[in-house]
C-alpha cells in the first residue's frame, strides 16, 4: 500500500483516498512576477513525480495547479517595468511554461488563475464574517480572527502563542490581533480592484487557494502540496480558511518537499543566492536537471552546484548508454524483481533515490547484453520521466565541436589506423577526448558521445 508522510500528522500514513481509486490534489503554483528558478523547478518536479506515480498505480487522479495573478509583487513589477499586470503574467506564465516544459513536467489538469477565483473569494471571506471568524478593520481591510478558530496552528505544530512569539509581528491597530491576516485589501489609487460588499479591493494571497482548491476540487479533499517554506503561514491559514468557512476537514494529507541549498543556505531571491530554470539550461541539458532532481528524495535537502550538475549528467549519460540498440517501446512488467523493488520504493512516500537505485542494477543487466533488463530500465525510467529519448541523441548532444566536424576526425582516424599509422591515430582520439568527446570502437565501427 502506498504510504505518504503527511506533514499534519507527522508521521507516514497510509494512503486511503476519500474515493475509492480516485485522488483530488492541488498544489500551491507560481507567483508570476519573474522567472522560475530551481527551488520552484524541485517543488515542481516532485509533484509532477507524484501525480505520474499515483496515475501509474491506477488512480484516477485531478491534479490542480494554480497561477498566482495579482500579488503586491506583481504589481510592484509592474510598476517598475512601465507595462500592465496582465502583460507582465502573461509573459512570464510563458517562460513558466517554457521552463517547466522543458524538464519533463506535465500540465496539470487544471491551472486556475486567481483572477478568475474572485467571487469565489468573496462568497467564502463572506461566509467567514458570518460565523464572526472574519471583520473588517478600520482601514477597509478584510482580516481573519486567528484566535476564534481553535484548531490554528494544528498543522505548524504550534500554539498561538508560540508563533506570535516566534514571528515577532508587529503590532497593527487595523488587526484585533497581530496574528490575524487579511483575506481582502482595500485598494490604493492605480491598483486592480474588485467591487465587494466591503468596499472595492483584491484579495489577499491566502484566500486565493482556498477557494480555488474547494470550487475545483470540493470542500474536502484527498492531498495538498506545495515548498517546506509554505506551510506556515500560508497553508496553515488555507486550513484556517477552508475549515472555518466549509465546516469539517480541509486536506486527508498534507505534502511539503525539502528546500535546495546553495554553500549550506536555503536557495531563495531574498537571499540573493538563486538560479533561474533557464540559466541553468543553457549549460546543462534539462533532463540532467530533471535526473538531478528525481534522485533525490522530494522532502530531503537538495544541494545545488555545478559540480553535482556534472554527477548527474554522468549517472544520466551511463543510463542512456545502457539503452544503446533498445530504443523501442517498453512497457513495465510489473512481475520483475527489480520492478517490485522500484514500485516498494516508490509506494514508500515516493522514494525516488531508491527507484533511481533499481534503474542503476538494470543497466548492469543491460550493460552485460540482458535485452529484457534494458527494456524494463526504459519503461520504468519513463514512469519517473526520463531515458525516453533516443539513446545516441542524448549522448551526442551537448556543447562542443560539431557533429560534423566530429565525424571527420573520426574518419581520419579510422584512415590511420587502415595505414596502420597508430600514432596519428591515437593523436586524433586524444584531440577528441580533450575536447569532450569520448570514441568507443565496437563490432559495428566507432561510435561517439559527448563527456
């Protein structure tokens, strides 16, 4: 049985759907204010791992992933840049899309834009005023009573108290009490706003999840996931929100992957120490970053550096090479050892370093000619998104001289060796080796890859 570790309860559990054979999940998505870098690419990848395996085990699965439009981020950019707001998400949902494309991660089956969401916001901020969990503040704001829900903090682990003292909050006179967040804000001059019974506004960031998630998905649903970072305070207020609102549970299981790491420090703009998606692929081919990702597991602490970028290029390139000459179709047999072992892994809270360690044992199969173990290593390889590509593709791809350029010292080289002349020979695989290029002489002739 599938068995996921919910941050709620601390524990790993074991998965039971709220209906049989069916899975409802959001995810909380991208801010578009700029482009995604690889803290946003691992949180990214680990769900679209989860949605794959839970799809491959037979569920049939809702994924929802959403798309923050209107944020106080966004429309300082916005400001800053001289363009509209709908002109910088736009642009940037593209990049997102480019990005994430590229490393392998598959649409979900609902990408809401909070825009979109608005009267959904306000009928739920509407019920909460109602049940006296919700007021309006002096300044027109909108602002949830923390201390009328009893069960904040239930999710953080930590009583009120605790936080307030942990925070440090500063003490607000439009708030009852400095723990208290706002679900709508009321507009400054020149911002997007919205009419509501409170006056014209937007509505604050917590909200938008809320009601997304329960008009996608219900009131109650099977898993929600996002970054370690979002769990307090944004998911405990989601929590805070839903439940106060619906009545009954919110979310079965709570999801939370691990953070990157950069030199010891949690990858993060605010720190100045991130990398963009796309500045990373325009050195590293994107299924390496994918590979990078995918042999971690999703709630360990990734550390990030070129030097571990090359490890996995490596780890890919010798999987790849085990795949030469079984570039058909595979389909997983399911019976196979090695296949119980990745499908225990993965059933284990989606344990993709130890899948990825069953990949590895099938390319020693392949490598010693097991036709059958090179087939499993391809079919189980795509389950987690990877080794579907052509095999000479992927290895020959990369920067460095020209394929061209490369066949002709190759040729060369075979013309010298005819001639008997080993020490040119020999000149010209070293030139290429210098130059990142591997020769591997078989029955067949001299085939090549990039290092």
């Amino acid at each position: 049985m599938l068995r996921i570790y919910n941050s709620l309860a601390r524990d790993k559990q074991d998965f039971i759907p709220l209906r049989p054979g069916e899975v409802r999940m959001y995810v909380c998505g991208m801010t578009v204010y700029d482009y995604c870098h690889l803290g946003h690419a691992r949180m990214l990848v680990a769900f679209d791992i989860v949605q794959r395996w839970l799809r491959a085990s037979g569920f049939r699965v809702t994924y929802v992933r959403n798309i923050t439009d209107i944020d106080d981020k966004i429309i300082k950019r916005a400001v800053e840049n001289k363009e509209s707001i709908g002109e910088l998400t736009d642009r940037f949902i593209k990049a997102m899309d480019e990005d994430i494309g590229a490393l392998g991660v598959q649409k979900p089956d609902h990408e809401p834009r909070a825009t979109d969401y608005v009267p959904q916001m306000l009928a739920m901020i509407g019920r909460l005023e109602q049940k006296g969990l919700a007021y309006q503040s002096p300044n027109s704001d909108v602002n949830f009573a923390v201390r009328k829900f009893p069960g904040y903090g239930k999710l953080s682990g930590k009583s009120l108290d605790d936080l307030r003292a942990g925070e440090r909050v500063e003490i607000d006179a439009n708030k009852q009490d400095p723990l208290d967040f706002v679900l709508w804000k009321h507009s400054k001059p020149d911002e997007p706003k919205w009419s509501s019974q409170w006056g014209e506004g937007r509505p604050g960031w917590h909200i938008e999840c809320s009601a997304m998630g329960c008009t996608l998905l219900g009131n109650q649903f099977d898993i929600h996931g996002g970054g370690q970072d979002l769990q307090f305070p944004h998911h405990e207020n989601e929590i805070a929100q839903s439940e106060g609102a619906n009545g009954g549970e919110f979310v079965n299981y709570w999801m939370h992957n691990g953070f990157v790491r950069v030199d010891n420090a949690k990858m993060s703009k605010s720190l100045g120490n991130f990398f963009t998606i796309r500045d990373i692929l325009s050195q590293f081919d994107p299924e390496v970053v994918r590979f990078l990702l995918v042999r971690a597991h999703y709630r360990s602490p990734l550390s990030y550096s070129d030097a571990r970028l090359d490890d996995a290029k490596a780890g890919l390139a010798r999987l790849y090479t085990a795949l030469k000459g079984h570039s058909g179709p595979a389909e997983v047999d399911w019976n196979e050892a090695h296949a119980k072992r990745f499908k225990e892994a993965m059933d284990d809270d989606f344990n993709t370093s130890e899948a990825v360690a069953e990949l590895q044992k099938l390319a020693n199969l392949a490598f010693t000619g097991d036709a059958k173990a090179a087939i499993q290593l391809k079919a189980l390889g795509g389950v987690l998104g990877l080794l579907q590509r052509d095999p000479q593709a992927f290895l020959q791809g990369g920067s460095g001289p020209a394929d061209k350029d490369i066949q002709d010292k190759i040729d060369a080289r075979l013309a010298a060796r005819k001639q008997k002349n080993y020490t040119e020979a020999d000149r010209i695989r070293k030139e290429l080796e210098a130059a990142g290029v591997i020769l591997e002489d078989g029955p067949k002739g001299t085939a090549w890859r990039r290092a």
